[in-house]
C-alpha cells in the first residue's frame, strides 16, 4: 500500500496522532514515531544530577482514576486477591498495585498491521499495547520494598503478559522499569511499564540470533553455559536456590547486572510461584545493593524473554538486564557500538557483594 492510502486509512480509523513503526532500510530495525508522547507531564525541566520530587497532590499515580486514566485492567491488594475491575470504584481505594493503560502511548490499540511503502522505505500502523504497573506507595521505590511487595509487582508483569500474548498481532512483549530522571522516568512514583509489539526489536533480535548461533555450533544453551561458570566465579554478585545474580563478563554499561534463572527455559511467562517469590529476592537483593553501594542511581531494568509468536526459541534463556545510568554515551560508544567500561566487573561484583 502507498503511503498516501496509509494516511487515508488512518483518518478513516479517526487517528490523529496515532503512532507508526518505520524500519531502518539497511539494518532493519525497527523504530517507533509517537508524537502524541511530547504531551508527557514534564517534571524534570533541568538536566542536572540532583534528586527530584513531586508533590503527593500533583503524582498522577496517586489516585490514577482520578487524573484520567480510566478504569485498572487488574488491580490487586496486599492478600494478593487478584480482581478485575468493571466500573466497580470502590473496589480501587485500598489497592497495592493497578495495571492501567498508558495515557500516553508509545502504541495504541488497533487493526493487525498492514505494511506500508514511501519510496524505498516500510512503515506500519504503530498498532499495539502499551501499559503501566503501578505501586502504591509514592516514596518506596522498588530497592526499599519487601519481597511481598515485589513478588506482586512481578505478578502483575506476568498476568498481563499472559494476557497480552493471546493477541494476534502482538509478535513480543516488553517489560521494563525507568527509575530516576537519567533513566527516563517522567514520573517519580514506582511504576513499570509493559508494551506488547507487533515487531521483534533489534536487541531482541541479536541477543536471539547469537543464542541460537552459539546453539547450533555447540548443541547447548549460551546462557546455560555463562551461568554454569559465572556462579562460581568472581562476578557473582548474589544467587539463591532458583537465581544467579552477577556483573557480566561484557557489561554494556558501568555496574550492570544481570539476572538469570538456572533452570533452562526461554520464556519468563513460564515462572511458577516458587519461581516468582526467588525472583523477587533475586531482584531486590540487585537493587538494594545499587542503591546502598551508589547512593540510589538512575537506572533500566527490562526483560528478555523468547517472542510470543508461537515458534519453537528452545534455544534461548529469559533474563533480566538492570543497566545504572553511570555512563554517558559520546562519539566513540554512539559511532562504533563499542563501549568505554572503567570498572572491572570483577570489581564491581567485590563491591556489591559487601554492600548490606
């Protein structure tokens, strides 16, 4: 379809502002246009490197119904009584956490995409979901949480994921956690956020073709491997019966850490109960260590998991990334890909590992 049809066909849908994906004609990623996004409550105006607050009565987060976000997709108290909310607002007042719809997303609800031409270029309809999960408490931020507290969160990514991966048109789903204004976050209030797309991202990608390169050269699992030698070595930062927690061999950034469960298995829906509650300590012991040993940085955290388009990733190993904000990309990392680390990761898990 021309992309003068594409634009028709928008209108006819009533989109204004809707997003779309366009694809890198020699790479082949993949980007998102979201203009709708500008319109972001800005809290952080200034770049400098102090903390930043928000008034309780200003958080949209606070009392998300209130501030416009309509009704939760699920909202969950701290018996972890899971309820789904039909215009029942008294059921909202005492919950822990609420999964909402992004007010402003990056990706909007919308046919199965159609791909489009301009010139010798591609782009779709920026056809998805985009969500957030939200926790009660304004000023406890996930590394000063309890495990229950996490534990539910964790719930929250898993059941909406479950949900979301039923959808036809959603090809993979991508949780992540912005805390602090150098990791992106608009917002101080805890929250998370889930976006489900109808394209495989580009690190996504890489990470899936290297596994299965290395699989199919050794008949055994990459990741299988880094774990069996890292929980045993220098950069083991933390692991308990169902998790190993350590500083990759090749951080990307300064004082990354990675997340990886020992038992095999390529998609993170999958997690039993058990599962889930190591998970939680996994993830809390990795964030209270960063916030204790760096004075609460800004930081990433996100999942990779295998892709919810029905084929067989046997090959790959789900796992959780939290990258700090302690580097600052320049022309050497932006211009050739190869990154600048001035901590060993040796180091880094020595010093992690003492931080109680």
């Amino acid at each position: 379809m021309k992309i003068s049809d594409f634009k028709k066909k928008q209108l006819r849908n009533g989109f204004r502002n809707v997003s779309e994906l366009r694809q890198d004609l020699v790479s082949g990623d993949w980007m998102i246009v979201a203009t709708g996004r500008a319109k972001r409550p800005q809290i952080f105006r200034d770049r400098g490197r102090e903390k930043f607050e928000q008034k309780i009565s200003d958080c949209p987060f606070e009392d998300p119904q209130s501030s416009g976000h309509g009704e939760p997709l699920l909202i969950y108290y701290k018996d972890n009584k899971r309820i789904r909310v039909k215009g029942a607002k008294k059921l909202v007042r005492d919950w822990s956490v609420q999964v909402i719809n992004n007010k402003f997303p990056a990706l909007g609800p919308g046919s199965c995409s159609e791909t489009y031409k301009e010139g010798p270029y591609k782009l779709m309809d920026g056809a998805g979901f985009h969500e957030v999960i939200v926790s009660r408490d304004h000023y406890r931020h996930l590394a000063l949480m309890d495990i229950d507290e996490i534990e539910q969160i964790i719930k929250a990514y898993q059941d909406r994921y479950l949900s979301l991966k039923e959808h036809k048109c959603v090809n993979y789903i991508f949780i992540f956690h912005n805390h602090g204004k150098e990791a992106g976050a608009t917002v101080p209030h805890p929250h998370s956020q889930l976006i489900a797309l109808p394209v495989l991202p580009a690190d996504v990608k890489r990470s899936l073709n290297g596994a299965r390169a290395y699989y199919e050269k050794h008949r055994r699992c990459v990741h299988c491997k880094m774990i069996n030698w890292e929980k045993e070595e220098r950069r083991c930062i933390f692991q308990n019966e169902h998790f190993v927690v350590f500083s990759p061999f090749v951080p990307r950034v300064n004082f990354e850490i990675r997340i990886y469960p020992r038992k095999h298995e390529p998609q993170f829906e999958n997690l039993n109960e058990i599962e889930r509650r190591y998970l939680a300590e996994a993830l809390k012991q990795a964030l209270y260590k960063l916030y204790k040993g760096l004075k609460d940085p800004a930081y990433n955290f996100f999942i990779h998991t295998a892709p919810c388009d029905g084929k067989d990733y046997g090959y790959y190993h789900w796992h959780l990334e939290i990258l700090p904000k302690t580097n600052i990309w320049a022309g050497i990392e932006l211009g050739t890909g190869v990154e600048v680390i001035t901590v060993k990761p040796e180091e880094v898990a020595k010093f992690l590992r003492n931080q109680k």
